[in-house]
C-alpha cells in the first residue's frame, strides 16, 4: 500500500490521507462494479490494501443522483478535494501500478471489465 501511495503522492502530488483514501475509494469501485477474479488478484497484490478499501454500498447525495458506478465514483474522488484532471492521473498511475503487479492483460481484463473506466485508460 505504501507503494502505491508513495506514487500518488510524489506524481500526482496528492497528500498522504488523501491519497489513502482514493485507492480505498476506487478498490471499492473495482470491486463492486468490475471483473471480481481479476480485481481480487489485484487487490491480493498490494498489502494492507484490504484494510483501506471502502465500499461503495448505496450512494448518497450526488452520488444516489447520477445512479451509481463511475459518476459516483466521480462524485466520491470530488468530495476529497480531487478535480477532474487529478483523478485521471491518478486513474492512470493506478492501471500502470497494476500493470506492474498483476500484468498487463490481467489489467487491461479489469478495465474493460468494468463500465465507463475505459474512459481513464
């Protein structure tokens, strides 16, 4: 996890909280919307990822508004502060750390896999 964080931090330039907070946010949203095998090989990759990972469970707000999946997830990243430029670097940097870690088509399976994430490739 520290790994992963370290990278957000340093090339995305998010804080350290906030930081942790998005790759639990968007585990979450991995694994209630996208391939479960795939994502879970994902998830088995990064240690302590599973102690950080919020579920997306019923949406509130905006979120409940737009229906679910990516704009909620959308909607969640924007309440930690992120704007739309730094959620795509950080969706970026998060399938190339994926790539790294669980190779390059078990990721690409997971973003096809998974509805309107294909947008943050």
């Amino acid at each position: 996890m520290d790994e992963l964080i370290d990278r957000l931090t340093s090339k995305v330039g998010l804080e350290r909280d906030v930081a942790g907070r998005t790759v639990g946010i968007i585990l979450g949203f991995l694994r209630s919307e996208g391939p479960p095998d795939k994502v879970q090989a994902l998830i088995d990759t990064i240690p302590g990822a599973e102690a950080v990972i919020e579920p997306m469970g019923s949406s509130k707000g905006f979120g409940k508004l737009l229906g679910g999946g990516v704009m909620a997830l959308g909607a969640k990243l924007m309440g930690l502060g992120l704007g739309v430029t730094e959620i795509q670097n950080v969706a970026r940097e998060l399938f190339r750390f994926g790539r790294d870690k669980i190779g390059a088509d078990q990721m690409g399976e997971i973003i096809a896999g998974t509805p309107g994430l294909n947008k943050f490739s």
